[in-house]
C-alpha cells in the first residue's frame, strides 16, 4: 500500500515535471509501468522523458511512443497488459531476453507493423483475441517460447498485409485453420509453424496463395501434400519428419523457383514422377525416409538424399522388372497404398526369401493378387464389392470374392477393351468396375480395375 502511494506521487511528480518542461509523452504512464515490470539493469530508463529511453522511439510532434526495440539485452521479468492502449506503436521487439508471464493481446494497435517475441519464456498468449485489429501488422515472430498450448487463432485473419508469420516450437495444437490464404493474405511470403503439435491435413485454400517459405516440420500434419502444386511461389518446402502420405504430386512446368525440398521421415509412396525430377530450379532435395517406390529417380541437381526408400533398385534411373511395373500400376489405381510400399522391397516379387504381401507366385510366374484383409479403407472395399457384383453376372465361374486369379477362363473381355501389353493398370478409369487380363513381360497377370 505504502508503495503504491509512493509511486502514484513519484507518477504525479513526473507527470508535473514533464508539464513543466512541455516533454509530455501521452504514453508516458504505461511506459512507466512497463519499466518497473521488467528487470531492466541493462537499459538506462531514467530520463523522466521516455522518448529519450533507450531502445525506445516516439513521434516526434505528438510524442506518441512508436517503437520499443529491446531485444537480445537479457532483460527478465513480464510484459504489463495495458501495451495495446499505446496506439502509434509501429514496432514492439522484445525478442532473446529472458520475459516470463504473458505475452499481452495488442488487439487494436492499427499502425502495429512489427511483433517480435521470440526466444522469450513466455508462458501464455492471449490467443483467442490476439490478431484482432492488426491490419498493419507484416512480421511476426512468436518462436521458441514455452506456452501453454494455443491453436491459431481465427483472429489472424484481420492481419491482412502478414509478409513473414513465425511461430515455430511454441506449443501450437490443432490443425492449420483453412482460411482463405490467398485473399486473406495476398502479400504472405514465409509461413513457419515447425516443432509444434499441428495435426490434420494441409489447408485445401493455400492453393493460389503467394507463400515462398513454408516451414512445417516436425510434429502430426498427415494427408496428401498435392496442394503444393497449386502454390506457385514456394522456393523452400519443408515437410520433414511428419505423417504425409499419398504420393509425390505432379508438378508444373510453371513451378520455376521450388528451391529446397525436404519430405524426409514421412510416409510418401509411388513413383517419383518426372515432372519433379525435371524441375531445373531444385538444389537441395531430401527424399529419405519414405515408402517411395519405382526406380530411383535422378535429378540434375547435386544436394540430392534418398537413402531409406523402397525404389526397386539403387541405380538412379534404373528400369524396374515389368513384374514390378505392373504390380505399381495395380496399386497405383489404389494411390499407392502404405501396405504394399512397406512389403514390397528390392526387384523380384517372386523372391522366395522376401514374400511380397498379398502376391503368390510359380516359379517367376505370378499367378494370385490378392487383395483381401489388407485393412484398405472405403474406395477399395467398394471396388471389391463392385467385384462380387461382376460375378453375379456370372461371367467370371472362376473368380473368388476379393481375390484375382490367372485360373479359369483368361477370356474375360468380351465388353472390355484389352489393354495394351505392358500397359495395365497405367490408365483409364474407363474399365472402372471391369476385369481384365494382359501379358506383361512374358508374364500372365489378370487384375480389377475399380471405378
Ligand atoms: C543514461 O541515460 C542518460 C540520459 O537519459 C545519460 O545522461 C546517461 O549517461 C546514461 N547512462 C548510462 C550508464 O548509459
Ligand atoms: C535467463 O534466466 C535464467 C534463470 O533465471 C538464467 O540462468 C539465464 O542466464 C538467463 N538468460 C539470459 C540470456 O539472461
Ligand atoms: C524450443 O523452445 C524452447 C523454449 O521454449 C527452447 O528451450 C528450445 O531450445 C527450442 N527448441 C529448438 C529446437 O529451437
Ligand atoms: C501488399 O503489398 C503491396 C505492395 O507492397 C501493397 O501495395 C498492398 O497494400 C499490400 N496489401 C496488403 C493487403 O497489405
Ligand atoms: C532456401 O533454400 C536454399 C537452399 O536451396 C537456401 O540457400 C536458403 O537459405 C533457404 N532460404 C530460407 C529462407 O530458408
Ligand atoms: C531434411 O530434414 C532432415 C530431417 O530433419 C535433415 O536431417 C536434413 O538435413 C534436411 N535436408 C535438407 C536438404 O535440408
Ligand atoms: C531376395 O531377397 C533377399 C532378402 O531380402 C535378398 O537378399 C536377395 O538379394 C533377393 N534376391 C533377388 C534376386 O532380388
Ligand atoms: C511362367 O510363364 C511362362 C510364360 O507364360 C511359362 O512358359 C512358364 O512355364 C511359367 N513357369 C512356371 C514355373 O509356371
């Protein structure tokens, strides 16, 4: 009590003081405030002007605080909740010092352009509001701080003219909310969410958004990374250690600056297709760690990590056995199914000493594809039910549920199209629901097409 009495008189003698001398900073109050909730024996804050602080900036006529740049001065202590009422404020850069507590909502700070706090030991953010108001606000960095868990908020998206968002190993859950990215955030160039606990799929609506950097790894992001066809400025992607599955989509053509790339310690499967190999901008490329399958692909560029993938052999470029082709183009009308890329490993699906899952073989022949109890979910189960609804026609005497087989009547297409030999499986949807039977390098291989 007795303290908070003196220091309202020692408020007032300064306020007199700066009246006197017509000094008066209107934020001279919470400036004050925020002077004795740090621990600030590094910053020479005793002028009664604060505008002569160091660190500090004001405007010059309305003397107005504009920017506080305190950073890597190995100040401790907290931030004080009332920063969002100094409205001229342009830059707040507190960031590698040691603050604890709360980063305080500036929600409303219109003129706010820069916001970093990183590499603090922050505990907590006033999430929910945090982005509201900040129409100026361009750069941000919220990285590495010990928060409580936060997701991103739907605030954000009032931070219409974002350049650079940060916030990397800061206890980020939930998944990346699928705002609009490209009309929200039409000048966003670097997007950095990595170390922290995101779940879900990419955002569908990054499509068309003008994200150079994107900076994801390292946590529980999941699902197809085919959206980044549609981001035509990225120039470094990093997905590394996380859940991706599905394949390696195409790339145009168009995507001339794609840089690095790094999927490394994901579940991607299929073949690498050629129009990311042949993408001349690539410089660094890590592939490793994945279920990828087909020959080992060969790029022009020299920063190049494969290893830990299951290519049919290790020469780059190397044609795979047409066994090996057809069997990819099988699954690969099923998108490549995790369960087949971690069982079907080296050249030879009739290696005795390595059985691939659901193929049976005579000799080099291969005569079963079975498909059954492999915990394949929705599209496939239906293409087998679509097989059972073939044989009621009863065209088929010999076809058992689920499975395929080369036993029984190879004539199978009266009303279907034979496909060209070595061709199977590598098209048409046109055949969706039919059987059909090829010759693929010497070898009989019957399969189903779904729809
Ligand atoms: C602190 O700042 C005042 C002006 O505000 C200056 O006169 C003084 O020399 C500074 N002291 C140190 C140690 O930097
Ligand atoms: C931060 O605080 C911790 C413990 O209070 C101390 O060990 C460390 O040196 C401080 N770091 C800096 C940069 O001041
Ligand atoms: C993550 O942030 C914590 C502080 O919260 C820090 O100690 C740690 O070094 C950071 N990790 C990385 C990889 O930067
Ligand atoms: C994006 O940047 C351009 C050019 O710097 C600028 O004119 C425009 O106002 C910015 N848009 C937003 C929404 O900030
Ligand atoms: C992008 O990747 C290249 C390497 O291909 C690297 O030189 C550059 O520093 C990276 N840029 C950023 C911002 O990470
Ligand atoms: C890709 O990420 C892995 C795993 O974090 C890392 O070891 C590797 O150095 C990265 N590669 C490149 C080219 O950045
Ligand atoms: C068959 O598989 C074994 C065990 O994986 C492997 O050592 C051998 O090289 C394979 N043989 C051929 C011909 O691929
Ligand atoms: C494998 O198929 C070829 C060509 O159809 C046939 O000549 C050969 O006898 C078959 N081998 C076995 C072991 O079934």
């Amino acid at each position: 009590m007795k303290m908070m009495i003196m220091g309202r008189m020692l408020l007032c003698l300064l306020c007199f003081v700066a009246l006197v001398y017509g000094q008066a900073s209107p934020d001279m109050s919470i400036m004050i405030a925020l002077r004795d909730s740090l621990k600030s024996e590094n910053l020479n804050w005793s002028d009664p002007n604060p505008c002569l602080w160091t660190g500090l900036g004001c405007n010059t006529i309305s003397q107005q605080v504009t920017r506080i740049q305190i950073g890597n001065r190995g100040i401790s202590g907290a931030l004080t909740s009332d920063l969002r009422y100094l409205s001229s404020l342009t830059v707040f850069d507190v960031m590698g010092n040691n603050l604890t507590g709360k980063i305080p909502s500036l929600a409303g700070l219109k003129s706010l352009e820069k916001l970093f706090v990183n590499d603090n030991g922050f505990t907590l953010i006033d999430s929910e509001d945090f982005f509201t108001g900040l129409s100026s606000l361009q750069f941000v960095n919220l990285d590495n701080n010990p928060l409580r868990p936060w997701a991103i908020p739907s605030s954000l998206t009032d931070a219409t003219s974002l350049a650079v968002f940060s916030a990397s190993n800061c206890s980020l859950f939930g998944t990346i909310p699928d705002f609009h990215w490209r009309l929200r955030f039409p000048n966003l160039t670097a997007l950095a969410l990595s170390g922290n606990s995101l779940e879900g799929e990419l955002p569908r609506r990054f499509a068309g958004s003008s994200v150079q950097i994107l900076t994801l790894n390292s946590q529980k992001l999941s699902g197809s990374i085919s959206v980044l066809t549609q981001m035509p400025a990225l120039t470094n992607v990093s997905l590394q250690e996380n859940r991706f599955s599905g394949t390696i989509p195409d790339f145009s053509p168009l995507m001339t600056s794609l840089k690095l790339f790094n999927v490394s310690g994901n579940r991607l499967t299929g073949i690498v297709p050629s129009s990311f190999t042949g993408l001349t901008s690539l410089s660094h490329v890590d592939l490793s760690n994945n279920l990828l399958q087909g020959p080992t692909p060969s790029f022009k560029a020299k920063g190049i990590t494969l290893g830990l993938n299951s290519f049919c052999l290790d020469v780059p470029a190397a044609p795979c056995d047409p066994r090996v082709n057809a069997l990819l183009s099988i699954v690969g009308e099923f998108g490549y199914p995790v369960i087949f890329s971690e069982s079907w490993k080296g050249n030879d699906p009739c290696n005795s000493s390595n059985m691939w899952v659901g193929i049976t073989c005579t000799g080099a022949n291969i005569t079963v594809i079975n498909f059954e109890d492999m915990g394949l979910t929705g599209i496939i189960s239906e293409s087998f039910g679509r097989l059972k609804a073939l044989k009621v026609e009863g065209r088929y005497p010999n076809f058992k549920p689920n499975v395929v087989d080369s036993s029984g009547d190879p004539d199978v297409g009266n009303h279907v199209p034979r496909p060209a030999p070595g061709s199977l499986g590598s098209s048409s949807r046109k055949n969706a629901g039919k059987i059909v039977a090829s010759v693929i390098g010497g070898h009989f291989i019957r399969t189903a097409y779904m729809g």
